[in-house]
C-alpha cells in the first residue's frame, strides 16, 4: 500500500470514529427499538407492545436485572429474529448507530 492511501484511510477511519461517538451519547430506549426495527425484527408493532407482552404485569426496576441474566431470551427468542435480549439490543444499537451517522 502506498503511504498516501494508508493516510487517506486512517483519515476515513477517525472520521468514522468521532461521528460515531457523536452519536453513542445516552439515548432514549425507544429511539434505538424503532417501531420499524420491532416490526421488521419481532412479532410487535413497538418497543412498548413488546414490553408489554413480555410483562404482562408490569416492567420495574426489579426486572433490569433480568435482562442480564437471560430471564427474558426464551421470548425473545420465541417473538423474534434473536435468541437473546443481548443479540436484540446489539443489532438494534447497531442500527441505531448506522442510520444516525453522516458519513
């Protein structure tokens, strides 16, 4: 590779870097589960139905740790593309960085 190709392209690769940090600040939840990526990805129409469905008492606190723990991948992989709640909330983050960057 010549030198000025390889500058070109640690150029094109910070540039990436700082847009993408320029948008992976703190992000409401329902910003990143679109309705369209629950439509496309889930048997939902929202971040909120599927919420709902997967408490059907109510979600609190008490159930962040469940996320973690893998209390809620059985439905996710049941109601959904994903196995897990860590591969749903990747490629939603994922898509959520991709259409958010302006390259």
């Amino acid at each position: 590779m010549s030198k000025d190709f390889e500058k070109n392209l640690s150029k094109i690769f910070k540039s990436i870097e700082g847009k993408v940090e320029a948008v992976t600040g703190e992000v409401a939840i329902t910003k990143v589960f679109t309705d369209q990526f629950m439509r496309q990805n889930t048997s939902f129409q929202s971040f909120e139905a599927f919420i709902n469905a997967a408490y059907p008492n109510g979600f609190s606190e008490t159930h962040l740790s469940g996320l973690q723990s893998g209390a809620l991948d059985v439905f996710i992989s049941q109601n959904s593309k994903f196995k897990s709640w860590g591969e749903l909330y990747t490629a939603a983050g994922e898509k959520y960085i991709l259409d958010n960057i302006k390259l």
